[in-house]
C-alpha cells in the first residue's frame, strides 16, 4: 500500500470513538490502539513535521494498512483494544509478558464443603476469587501458608461423612476430616469464612473471632480444640507481624511502581488491606523501550486489572497516567464504586511508593542473576559470543572497561571481569587517571589498558590472569584507542571488541560494519550486562574521587589548614557541609582548632 492511500484512509476515519489496528506489508497487526477521536488519533502518526520516538517513527515506517473498529464510548474502545492487543500480540505495543492467563485462588462458596483451589479462569458461579498472581510458584506458596494456618479440605472426594477412615491431611492437623463426619458443615463453614478474611486483609477480625472460640474450647473444657485454635491465633499473629509496613497508611490500596530496562519493565505491586502488605506479585512488561513512563504504567494497568476479581478504592503509582479520569470512570465500572488514582508527593503513601520502587528494582536485578545463573544460558551466550565476534576459543573470561569523567575533570577507569559468564568481584580493578589531561577519553583508556597489562606482565595472582576477550564501552574510535595501547605494551594478540550504546552495536578489529545481535540474543545481554558493569563500577569510584576533591578544595581555601587539620576536621564533623553549618563554639572546641582558626575557617567557608 502507497502513502497515499493511508492518506485516503485517514481522511474517511469518523471522528468519535473507535479502536485502530495498523498493519504491515505481510498484513500482520503490529500495533492496536484507542482513541476518543480515531481521525484525529491516527492521523497525529502521519502529519508532516510530527515529532516521533524512535520507536514510533520505525513502525510508522512499516504501516501498509490499517483497520479501525466504531466503539459507542471510549470505555468500550479501551475494553476492545485491550482484547485485541491479547489476541494478536502486536510486536509495538506494550504488552505483559506471554499474556498468559494467569492464576487465581478460588473459594467455591456455593459448595456444601468449599475447597480453597487454584484455577485460571474467572467464572460468575458464586465463587470467590483472589488474585491474578504472577506465577503459578507464587499461588501455591499463598496456599501453602493457608494450609498451614486454616485446617480446610484440599481433596475433591464427594463428603458423605460416613468414610471409613480419613486421609494423611488429617493426621498432621491440616483437616478436619469431614469426610468421616468429625465436624459440621456450620463449623467448617465457619472456616472458610475466616479463610476469605483472611485473603482479604481482614487478620485482625480473625484473631477476634479465633479467640472467642478458643475462650468457648476451654470454658467447655474441650482442652484439645483451645490448643489447636491457639495454635491457630499464634499462627494469624505470625503472618501479621511479618506483614506491617513502615509506613503507615490506612484503608485498602494497591500500590504500583516500575523499573525500565531497555525494551521491557519490572512491574511491582503491594496489596495493601488494613496498613498491612497481605501480598505483592511481579510482572515483566515488553515492549517498553523508547516509551515514556506514564505510558508504561497506563498499559499495565488496563492489561492488569482488566482481569483483576477485585479492585481497591485506591491505587497509589509511581507516574502520572495519560488519561487517569477515562481509567477512573472504567476501574469504577468494574469495581461497582468510586476508585481513586493517585501518585502522591510527599508523606507516608509517597514513602510507600518509594518502598515499592526500590522493591522492583532489586527484583530486577535478582531476576538478572537469574536468567544468567543457569548453566544452558550461560554456555549459549558464550558460545554465541565466539561464532558472532570470530574469537579463537570460547571467553571464559572477559574484561570490561570503561573511563567516567566530567570534562577531563576526577577522571578515573574500571576494568571488571567475568569468568564463564558471571561476575568475579575480586578481580575488579580501578584506575586513578594520571598521565592524561583535559577531555581525551581515547587517551585516558589507552592509559588504563597499558597500566592494567604491564601490571599483568610482571605479576602473579589476580594480575596475571590474561582475559579471552576484552570488551570496550563504547565504538570504532573507542576501540582504536583500546587495540593501540594493547599493541603498545604486546598484547594485541587478545581480542577486543567495542560494544555502542545508542544502538547496541559491537565493533570488532578489521571489520568495516559492527555486528548487529538480536536484542533478545544471550550472548549480546551477556556483553551488555558486563558493560553496564563496568559503567557502574567507573562511575562509582568517579563519585567517590570528586566527592574528596570537594572536601579537600573547600578547606584548602583556609589559610592555617593543613593535610592534619584537614584529615581531623573530616572525621570529627563528616563533610565539610557539616563544618560549615557548625556553631563557632563547636568549631573551636575541635582537637586542634583554635578560636581564631575557628573564625577564619567560618569565613571562608
């Protein structure tokens, strides 16, 4: 299809509601979405002088074709676009990964003996549901922790009661045998209501009512059901404790934040019922790269609780959503009364935001450890390392390096190691520049790289330990630089190769184009992880040098304040930001200090 007929298209579009699925040469959907005016929305991807993403601009690049849907509100076009995008998996929207179905806890409350089970569809059969959750890992650790506190059944036999002897579950306390008539249906009812309490956040009430029948268990002296309903109440106590937050927020939320990494997002969400987390669950978003974040958060919560049984009159994020009063008005449809979006600035729920955050960020990086952990992945990335860069055997270990500096100013280097795939922490090294001045990055990597291998030279030990491949940050100039001082010092027999940010491609030595890996290949995540490493380890010791420089120029400026004095008013005080805002008392009192050298470091701080 011609430009011009995608013009034609747009200009017959109605301009109410709908949903618009752009299509390629192939006729595969590559990206649904809505739109409160679908001539205006889809015409805004086609205007001249429109300012695109990356990302956008290469899928505007790719429409052949495109289909659109008349919706009666923008509700109903948001509730359509979200059941296509799950049908048709656009590679340009941003999507839950695998867009499973997933897991729920289900209570049959129509049942005459309800089972506490795990299902993964949504029925309106009088049941009970509680979730979704991430995995099916997750689901039967909360199970799990139900078993152990609440003794209901967990078989599908039919319940007569009249069975000749009950199962393993009951000897071990985790039932309560209906099955051979040892208790009521208004008991084991009783149960299973303290179950749904349990899930919704309601402990408290349990413990209440637990106690009341352990008071009636003793008063009775059925000394055999009071110990059990007080193993009960010890158990329900236990959970709580574990569950309380440090910041305290009343009422029911859920609580969401992100972290972005390339082309996917770490999702996080806390359940919060009752100033207590009953439960929080983790979800990868693709497709993220290049989109902002308030777009990251509107796609997951549309996809998420387009299938949550339960929404909460609250939810707190960590950005502002694009259109949070048409969310709003749809969550309300489903919950059946007033829900609320906030992202809040300040106090307790932006504390708790932040507790959500750092939650999802260190979740992404145990995932990292993770995926990089199992032997298969680790042996095909390496492998896929060797064919893809030409190398002569395969890198067990691999160095990284990288120069972090603010114009030429605190420069200094890192070198990182990675042996069969996974960090080697004890092998780090860091380099103070010396020899270079001004902004010349070349130079300064050069220096590194002769200092690291003539170190290696006449070492033993961690030093002497020569890597299979050394991986520059950076392209072809930065890896000039690198094959130079290698050549310099002997050791231009070692493979190098640059890996470029902006568009992750790695330079190799007499190859005029880089090698372009699949963003989702092993072997490139392996070289990126190495190389965000070694960023990181730069940029740290970078932190810490001009973090001294600018307590030691500030106090140099003191006339009588030498390297002593110096050295002792920093570790008494802290920071030089703490000897200035000391009281002159204070100040004079210092070991050292005299109340005119008190006065004059006053003045000129």
């Amino acid at each position: 299809m011609t430009a011009g007929y995608i013009t034609e298209q747009i200009k017959g579009l109605p301009a109410g509601p709908g949903v618009y699925l752009f299509k390629d040469a192939d006729g595969a959907i590559i990206y649904v979405g809505k739109a409160a005016n679908l001539r205006h929305r889809v015409g805004s991807y086609f205007g001249a002088g429109q300012k695109l993403t990356p990302k956008i601009g290469r899928m505007v690049a790719k429409i052949a074709d495109l289909e659109y849907f008349i919706t009666a509100s923008e509700q109903e076009a948001l509730i359509l676009e979200l059941n296509l995008i799950k049908r048709h998996h656009p590679r340009y929207n941003v999507r839950l990964k695998d867009d499973k179905t997933y897991p729920y806890l289900k209570i049959d409350l129509g049942e005459d003996w309800p089972r506490v089970h795990i299902t993964r569809t949504l029925k309106e059969n009088g049941g009970r549901y509680f979730g979704p959750f991430a995995s099916a890992k997750s689901i039967r650790r909360t199970l799990k922790l139900l078993k152990g506190i609440f003794p209901f059944r967990s078989c599908s036999r039919p319940i007569t009661g009249t069975d000749t002897r009950a199962c393993l579950e009951y000897d071990i306390g985790h039932c309560l045998a209906p099955c051979i008539g040892l208790v009521g249906r208004r008991e084991y009812a009783e149960v299973i209501r303290q179950v749904v309490l349990f899930l919704e956040g309601r402990q408290e009430k349990v413990v209440k009512q637990l106690k009341a029948r352990m008071a009636q268990a003793a008063e009775a002296m059925d000394y055999e059901k009071a110990a059990r309903l007080r193993d009960q109440i010890q158990a329900v106590e236990q959970v709580v404790e574990g569950q309380r937050i440090a910041a305290t927020v009343k009422g029911e939320q859920d609580v969401i934040a992100f972290v972005q990494d390339k082309d996917q997002a770490y999702v996080q969400v806390f359940f919060i019922r009752g100033g207590k987390l009953i439960g929080r669950e983790s979800f990868l978003l693709q497709g993220t790269r290049y989109e902002e974040p308030g777009q990251v958060m509107d796609s997951f919560i549309k996809q998420f609780y387009a299938s949550a049984p339960h929404i909460p009159p609250l939810l707190l994020l960590q950005h502002p959503v694009e259109d949070a009063a048409m969310l709003q008005d749809w969550l309300q449809v489903k919950r059946g009364s007033r829900v609320k979006i906030q992202v809040p600035r300040r106090g307790n729920k932006k504390q708790l935001v932040g507790i959500v955050a750092e939650n999802a960020r260190e979740g992404l990086e145990q995932l990292k450890i993770k995926q990089f952990a199992s032997p298969k992945v680790v042996s095909v990335a390496l492998e896929e390392i060797k064919r893809e860069l030409e190398l002569p055997r395969l890198p067990a270990r691999i160095e990284g390096y990288d120069i972090s500096d603010i114009q030429g100013a605190a420069a200094v280097g890192s070198m990182v190691v990675f042996e069969q795939g996974r960090p080697k922490p004890s092998h780090y090294r860091r380099f103070k520049i010396k020899t270079v001045t001004g902004i010349d990055d070349y130079a300064m990597l050069g220096e590194v790289l002769k200092r690291r291998f003539k170190r290696g030279s006449d070492a033993s030990g961690t030093w002497a330990a020569m890597p299979d491949l050394v991986l520059i940050d950076g392209g072809k100039g930065q890896l000039n630089a690198a094959l130079a001082a290698m050549k310099e010092v002997g050791t231009d027999s070692i493979p190098a190769a640059g890996l470029a940010k902006e568009n992750e491609e790695i330079f190799i030595p007499k190859k005029s184009k880089p090698v372009v890996l699949p963003r989702s290949s092993p072997g490139l995540q392996l070289l990126q992880r190495l190389r965000d490493e070694a960023h990181r380890f730069a940029l740290g010791y970078h932190r810490g040098v001009r973090k001294k420089q600018a307590f030691a120029s500030a106090l140099d400026t003191v006339p009588g304040i030498g390297p002593g004095r110096k050295r002792a008013l920093i570790r008494q005080f802290g920071s030089v930001q703490a000897i200035r805002e000391a009281p002159l008392e204070e100040l004079a009192a210092a070991k050292g200090i005299t109340p005119k050298l008190a006065k004059k470091i006053k003045e000129n701080l």
